[in-house]
C-alpha cells in the first residue's frame, strides 16, 4: 500500500575521536586522528542544525541521524550488519480529494497480554453521521476483539499458575489498509491477528466499501443487474482461479463453491477482489486467499451507474 523510498549506507558514522590501532569487531580499523570539532555552521533547509560536527583531511563529517531527521528522513541501524538505513518516514494517514483515513492507535502490554491496534478514523465525508457511525463503529469492533482476547488470555494464564503449567501471554494487534480508489469508492480492510495461547494465532479480515458518490456503504449486489447472472458469472470466474490453485485447497471448496452475495471482497481501480479468511476454503497456513475479477469481465452484468464509473470505454 505505501511505496518506500530507500538509501543504504554501509557503515555507521561517529562523531567521536576514535583512539589506538585495534581492529574494530563490527569492521574497520580503530586510529587517532587529528580534527577540527564544530568547525562549520550546519544548516539544513534554511533550520540550523545543532550537532556536533569535525572537518578532517578538508572533508566535513556531520552525525547522519541529524541530517535525514532534518530533512524528514528516517534512520535505522542495524548493528548486526553494521548497516545505516535512511527512508522515507511512512505516513500513518491515506488521503485522495477531501476524504482522509488515519489512525488512532492504541499500545500497551501488561502481564497478561500484548496489544498493539491501530483503528481507522475517517475524516472529509460530507454526510457527517454517517462518517461518525463508521469510525464509532470501527473502534468498538476493534476494542471488544481488544477485550475478548485480554479475557480469554488472562484465565488461560491464571489456569496455568494454578496448576504449575507453563504461563503462555497472548497479544492482539489490528491494522488496516485503506483504498480511496478514483472510481470514487472506498474500501477499508481491518486486518485481526490475536493469540491466546493455542497452537498458533488465529487472523482474519473484516471489510467496509463505501460508495463515495452517494457516501454509503456499498453491498455486493448493488454492482449488478441480475442477481443470479452475477453470481454465475462470479461462480465461474473464481472456479477458473481456484483450479490454479487446486493442491492448495480443500477438496471440497472446488466441489461445493458458489458465488453469493454475502462473500467478502474489496474494491481497487481495476476489479473487485474477494478473499477468503483462514479455513474459510483453505488450511490455516495459506492464510487469507484472494481472487481478483477485473471489471471488464463483468461489463455484461454490472449495473450501469457502476458500469460507467468501473469501465474505461
């Protein structure tokens, strides 16, 4: 969903005066060196920049986390590598025309539980109550999920201290994308991973698509026409995909699967995807399984007034 500009540096620059003649574990060699310290006046986009800096053999040295930070950069260090990663900070928020999605986050760990959400808040729609439905509505779906994993958790830790088993804590996280598609539609995907203490965790994926033009939510089968046409259409197009698929599957998700309207699905700028959470048509380690149907294969039964927005004729 976002796009990351990125540089590499391969060594990690200190402002200290390094001393003696040892090798260095992380690479390079340790020497004294002669320098002029805070020789220079440092300033950045027109922002002075306070930081120590020395000019050494006519070159100047500046701390690099001062300058990319300067300039809305990111640093990372990775000390096993030895490895300076400068980037683009990535932005927390999705904005097209005046529609904006961000989020509230929400973070704490406690001795039972792991939580670490970020929920979707919505700002820029013109019909106000139907915009504070939506966000009110993410933030309780998203903090009982919140509530019931720190429940289940925190008997299963008290069980295990009662009777000397292992203490196994649990975590709930969410985040979520946000596609504000030039179709003038919107779908917001909240992805759910929690653990409480099983074999594994458990995740899946809950979806709101919004018809922007109108400003409300969008259900399936008001992109169509025909009801049962759609739904053949569909049936027969997600059949051709899972085949590629097939040792993937279950057995029975080729042999029983029908489209419905009830089915989960996104929308972008050139189809309606659908997918499937975990064990939904698939074992748990395929994760959620996606099938993307291009507007034009749908040309015969969509309805107009989507046909128009969808279609590039």
């Amino acid at each position: 969903m976002k796009k990351k500009s990125k540089s590499v540096i391969a060594a990690a620059m200190t402002a200290a005066i390094l001393t003696g003649g040892a090798a260095y574990a992380g690479g390079g060699i340790k020497k004294s060196i002669d320098v002029v310290m805070n020789g220079i006046n440092l300033v950045v986009d027109g922002q002075t920049i306070f930081t120590d800096n020395f000019i050494y053999n006519d070159t100047t040295y500046v701390p690099i986390r001062a300058v990319a930070e300067s300039l809305g950069k990111e640093v990372k260090w990775d000390a096993q590598t030895n490895t300076v990663e400068i980037g683009d900070k990535e932005k927390d928020f999705v904005e097209k025309g005046d529609i904006k999605v961000y989020s509230k986050a929400v973070k704490y760990k406690d001795e039972y539980t792991e939580v670490n959400l970020k929920i979707p808040v919505i700002e820029g729609m013109k019909d106000s109550e139907i915009m504070d439905q939506l966000n009110q509505e993410f933030e309780k779906k998203i903090m009982d999920f919140k509530n019931e994993t720190e429940n289940i958790t925190k008997e299963g830790v008290e069980d295990s201290k009662k009777n000397g088993w292992p203490l196994r804590t649990g975590s709930a996280y969410t985040e979520y994308e946000a596609r504000i598609n030039d179709n003038k539609t919107m779908s917001i995907l909240v992805k759910y991973y929690n653990y409480t203490g099983g074999a594994h965790g458990n995740n899946y994926t809950e979806t709101v698509n919004l018809d922007l033009v109108n400003e409300k939510r969008l259900l399936l089968k008001e992109l169509f026409v025909d009801s049962d046409a759609y739904k053949q259409i569909l049936t027969d197009e997600i059949l051709k995909l899972m085949n590629n698929e097939k040792d993937n599957l279950f057995p029975e998700a080729l042999k029983d699967f029908k489209a419905s309207d009830d089915m989960n699905f996104y929308l972008t700028d050139e189809a309606i995807v659908f997918y499937f959470n975990p064990y939904e048509i698939a074992p748990y380690a395929r994760g959620v399984v996606e099938y993307k149907i291009l507007y034009d294969s749908l040309r015969d039964v969509l309805n107009d007034n989507y046909a128009q927005r969808f279609l590039n004729d």
